[in-house]
C-alpha cells in the first residue's frame, strides 16, 4: 500500500490497524488476469463442442467476437494428412443474419439454417455461462 495511504490511516485510526479489509479476495475476481483473447478462446473451446465430437487431428472453434459478430472456424485433416479449414463469419444486423464464408461468399441466413443458428447461439450462452463463468444462464447469479 502507498505509504501516504499508510500515513493517512495511522493519522486518522492510529498505528495499531489492519489493512485486510481494503484488499479484494482473489476469488472474487477470477478472470482478472485472463485477457480478452484467453476469455474468447476458454469460450470457443466450449462452443466448438457444441455441434458434437471433433474428429481426430481436427479443430473446431465457435465463438461471440463482440456484440454483433459471430466465429465458426474448423479445421479437419484428410486421408493424405492435408489440412482443410473454413471460417465463417456472421454479422447479426437488425433483422437478418449476414453469413461470409473464408471471406469470399456472402449470404443471409434463412429457414432452417437461421433457425440451426439461433440455436446454437442460445446452446453457447448456457454452457459458458456456466462453464466459464459460473453463472445462471437465465438469473446470471454466481452458482455454487
């Protein structure tokens, strides 16, 4: 603690104090150190296993980018051992849902593919609401 802290406590309560009260239990703040990437990647690992089991040698990542975009990025190994990857974007706009695919193929999403993608985004908030963070989906209360 500063010491002009120190010196303004002593002054006011005398020498005699303790300062426990003014530090934060550690665990009340457990993400503090992780930056914003960790956070994406601790949630991407959780959304990736949302659509099933990633197969062997794959990699699979679904994740919130911020408030209107969403990953999806996937990456799977042939036969010959040969990388094949995707990368799709989705912007959520006011009343549709923008898909760019390896940013090349741009669409809007509709019918069963809107619906599936809705879907998923409600699955992704549960699960890291309460794998991440540790908090009810529905009431955001810490769950014990």
């Amino acid at each position: 603690m500063p010491s002009i802290l120190k010196k303004a406590i002593s002054l006011l309560i005398g020498d005699d104090y303790s300062t426990e009260f003014l530090k934060l239990p550690s665990s009340l703040r457990p993400f503090k150190k992780l930056t914003e990437r960790e956070l994406i990647q601790l949630e991407s690992e959780i959304g990736g296993t949302l659509f099933g089991s990633i197969p062997t040698g794959g990699r699979r990542e679904f994740f919130n980018l911020d408030e209107n975009t969403w990953i999806w990025h996937e990456e799977l190994v042939d036969r010959d051992g040969l990388v094949h990857s995707t990368t799709t974007r989705y912007e959520v706009q006011k009343n549709k849902v923008l898909k760019a695919q390896d940013g090349a193929h741009y669409s809007y999403l509709d019918g069963e593919e809107l619906h599936n993608f809705s879907v998923a985004v409600q699955m992704y908030y549960e699960q890291v609401m309460r794998g991440v963070y540790k908090r009810d989906p529905k009431t955001g209360h810490k769950i014990l």
